[in-house]
C-alpha cells in the first residue's frame, strides 16, 4: 500500500486515468482511420503501426473478453442455507454484545444518512439482510416476529425509539446491492501476467515448486497463465493452484499461508523465503514446509467465480492429504483470514491447526460496517484510498467475489474459535468470556495503526476485553501498550504483547493495511512468532 504524500497521490491519479480512459482513445484513434484515409500516412512508420495494432488488441479485449465477462455481475447472489432460529438469536445477540457504539454502528451501515432518514422500515429492511439474507417482502410471519424482537433491542440500545415508516437512507447490503466495478484496459492485464511471471520466477528460485491448475482450467484465466503449461506438477484439486517447500524439519510443523486481496503471492515472496533463511534457520536444520496457495479470485485476474466454502474446504483437505500434513501452522493475511474462518470451523480440519497467525484480519467484529464500507463503499480521496479503490475495491473479480460470494455469517471468527476453546451450550456464544477454558492453539494477531480497512483500534479493544466489557485505550498515539491503556504483558520474545485470552498481539504503529510485509524488519516480527509457533 502508498502512502499519503502529494507525489503518491499525483503518480495514483496519472495511472489510473490511463487505465481507464485508453480505450476509449484507441477506438477514437480507430474511428479516425477508418474516416480519413490521409490519416493512414501519419501512422505508417512502425510507430503508428504499433499504436494501431494495440488499438485494435484492446478494442477486440474489450468487446471479446472483458464485457461478456462482467455480464455475470448482475447476477443474483446464492446465499447459504438460512440458521436455525435459535442460532441466529444467538449470533444476533453476540454480535450487539461486541457494538462498542450502537448509533455509529447504524450510521456507518447506512452510509452516513441522516438519522431522521433512517426509520423502523429501513432498518428492518437492513436485518433482513445481514441477518435472515433476505428482500424485503420475501419474509414469513415468524421471521416478521423475530424481526420486531431484533428491532425492538436495537432500540433498546440505541436509547430511543426509531420513527415508525420509511425515510430516504439506504443501507450497505453487500450480496444484495448491485455489483460497482470501474474498467481497465488490456494494459493492466500485461502488467498483472508480467507480475506473476516474476513471482513464479522468484519462488521457484527460492526452493517452492508450482503445482499448477489442471489443464481443463488454463483458458479459463485471464490473463492467461503461460507456467501452467510448461510445469511438471499439477495440483491434486481441480480449482486450486498452490506453491509447495518440501518439509524436512523434523522438529517443527509445516505452514499453510492464505494470501490476501492483491496481485497473488508477489506481495508475499520475500516473508515466506525468509522463513527459511538466515537468522531464523540454524546449520544442518531442515526446512519448514509451505504450502501458499493461489486464490485466483482476488488476484486481479478475470476467472471463474471463486470456491464455496463447502468446495474450498474440500479441495484444501485433498491438498494437505496427498503432501500427508496432519498438523500445520495456518498463516493468513487480509481476505485469507475469511478462509482461516472457514478451516477452523471444518469438523474435519479444526483439529489439525495447530496454531493461527492472523495479519490484517477482516473477520474480527465483521459485522461491524468497518470493513465493508471502507473497502466497498467508501469515496477516496487521499492517495492509499484511490490505490484501494481502483485496483482492489473496483476490480471486476475482486467486486464480483464480495458482492456475490462473500457471505459475513459464514466469515466472522470469535477469539474463542481462534483459540479453540470449546463451548457447552449455546449460551457461551452470545460474548461471554470462558475463563476456565484451556485453549487449545496458540494465537497471533498482527494489527497495523493506521489500517485504511479495519478499525484496528476496536479489533485490539476486543482482544484485550476480558468479558466484563470494553476497555477503552487512553488518546496516546504510541505503539506501547501500556501507553493505550491495554492491561497486557510484553512476552519473552519481546514480539508483541499478551492478552488475558494468551493471544499474542503484534502492534504496528505507523503502518497501513499490507505494510506489515514490505521491509524486512516488520517480516523477522512475522517470521520470528510464525517459526516459534511451528515448533513442537
């Protein structure tokens, strides 16, 4: 992620214009070709010939690929089956447990609207949504009921009723509104295959070897993948490509890293080489295993709808089966926290992580309006956010995978899950705090200050509670702990701080969604928790 400066913001604005508006000057400069034959002239030096042969590339990319492409985003979103009506009380309390602040809760997920504008009928229709995954109408009397229960305890909160009817605001509803997206030329694509080539290159110079997409899949990536057809492995999944260090460490757990939002795994090459480079790896010690995989959804690419969750889980299980993993570290950054939820949920799965490392998690306190209206809804205006906005949030594939495939219920993680503390009755679930639990995996959560997606801020608060309520940090600006008013202790390595709950709490000051992996000193505070946790 840029930063803020005037420079960054100048260097934004220029790359975005040009990968939005060349098009439409190509088929300006093709129209006028066809109109003027005396402009042939101008253009017949090999100069002109390339500019028209590009023109003709992008317009034929444009009209062949990348239109009928974006047909699939009016398409409506598959929601998962509904919970049971017990389940869903629950999730419902537990979710207004953890609202620090009712009133911004609402504003925030109506988009700023006046609260005059936001009555019982919009907020009813918001419910319906976030929680019963419905349209307004499509409910039966007992959902009806169960929404006036809901309603009645937002009001309770709120400390006042809401104005009977309907005003003019309108919610964020992620699966249900229409699909934004901004246009990009053929260009980006060149630069997105350019990209991958030189992380392909890298890894494999680094000991990973690519287990590629089966064959039946490689047209159906655009840009197209030109390793796919030169490698000598081929994933034992049919949708997910992966990239695999052997594991020789005999004293130590194998990690599983899940990539975020981005250009692939071109962000992450250096940390997940330096995880077995000098100082951490000692003489005549073997290798900690990696298997990183390829989440071609989010990668700036043009491809199939992403995996469900059913199909993700099992084609990860068929992955860590052939390389014989029973035990793993899972390591993710960003969306791929949104996997970790799905893996530690998985009956089949759970048991086997070991330990989780979390950097920039979205899932923590999804279901306040954070994260969705920043990274969806959000008008930019410094550089950092044009450079989210454009590249990520307006991304044909990346828009398409949140607005129809992401689904908050099915995403959100609880520390308890992280930790794996087991939980009797339903009534644990709605936010109380088991102190007499032992957890069953350790937990690192890495939180970066000025984090332009989540509330970080929040996030730590919640990790900090012990149960009894929210603590608020004082208004000091530094990374310490102690100067924010968080009671936790410094652990030995001196890597981060250690809650109540014993998650271990990495706190970046100064620093901004993904920049956690950009020098070399914030990727040793990664790779000295990550390799500690790999040990037995």
């Amino acid at each position: 992620m840029i930063g803020t400066s005037l420079p960054e913001y100048i260097f934004i604005r220029i790359c975005i214009f040009l990968l939005q508006y060349t098009t439409p000057l190509c088929i300006a400069c093709l129209v006028l070709l066809a109109m003027f034959h005396g402009f042939w002239a101008a253009v017949s030096g090999p100069i002109g010939i390339t500019l028209v042969t590009y023109c003709l590339v992008d317009t034929l990319y444009t009209i062949l690929i990348y239109i009928p492409h974006n047909r699939r985003l009016t398409e409506e979103a598959k929601h998962p089956p509904s919970l049971a009506r017990e389940d869903r009380r629950a999730l419902f309390r537990r979710c207004f447990e953890n609202v620090p602040d009712v009133r911004r809760y609402l504003q925030m997920w109506f988009l700023g609207a006046d609260e005059s504008e936001m009555r019982r009928d919009n907020v009813r229709d918001f419910v319906l949504w976030a929680f019963f995954d419905l349209w307004p109408g499509q409910e039966s009397k007992e959902d009806a009921a169960e929404l006036d229960e809901y309603i009645d305890n937002i009001e309770n909160r709120l400390g006042r009723r809401l104005e009977p009817g309907r005003g003019k605001a309108e919610s964020l509803r992620l699966t249900l509104d229409e699909v934004e997206t901004r246009y990009r030329s053929v260009v980006w694509y060149l630069i997105v295959g350019l990209v991958d080539f030189v992380s392909h290159c890298r890894l494999a110079w680094n000991g990973f070897h690519y287990h590629a997409q089966q064959s039946s899949t490689i047209l159906s990536v655009i840009p197209p993948r030109l390793q796919n057809s030169i490698t000598q492995k081929s994933s034992v999944s049919e949708g997910l490509s992966y990239w695999y260090r052997p594991h020789t460490a005999t004293d130590k757990l194998p990690i599983v890293f899940l990539h975020g939002i981005g250009i692939g795994l071109y962000t992450y090459v250096s940390f997940l080489s330096r995880l077995n480079s000098e100082p951490w790896k000692k003489d005549g010690e073997g290798d900690i295993g990696i298997i990183a995989l390829e989440i071609l959804p989010v990668s700036f690419r043009l491809t199939e709808a992403p995996l469900t969750k059913h199909e993700f889980l099992k084609q990860i299980t068929t992955i860590l089966n052939a390389h014989g993993w029973d035990k793993f570290v899972l390591v993710s950054h960003s969306y791929g926290t949104a996997l970790t939820t799905h893996m530690l949920r998985s009956e089949s799965l759970a048991h086997r992580v070991a330990s989780v490392v979390l950097v920039d998690p979205v899932t923590l306190l999804l279901h306040l309006p954070d994260v969705a209206h920043n990274f969806t809804r959000r008008r930019p205006t410094k550089a950092n956010e044009w450079q989210l906005w454009y590249f990520a949030s307006m991304d044909p594939g990346v828009a398409h995978c949140l607005g129809r495939h992401f689904f908050w219920k099915d995403n959100i993680v609880w520390k308890e899950e992280l930790l794996g503390v087991d939980r009797s009755s339903s009534a644990d679930m709605v936010g109380t705090h088991n102190k007499g639990a032992k957890p069953l995996r350790k937990v690192a959560v890495c939180l970066a200050e000025r984090d332009l997606i989540v509330d970080t801020k929040t996030v730590a608060q919640y990790l900090v509670a012990d149960g009894d309520g929210w603590m608020v940090p004082d208004s000091a600006e530094g990374s310490n702990a102690s100067e924010k008013g968080w009671a936790m202790e410094q652990n030995r390595g001196g890597r981060g701080y250690l809650t109540r709950d014993g998650i271990e709490l990495l706190w970046l000051g100064g620093l901004d969604h993904g920049q956690a992996f950009d020098s070399v000193h914030n990727q040793d505070r990664l790779c000295a928790v990550v390799r500690s946790y790999c040990t037995y």
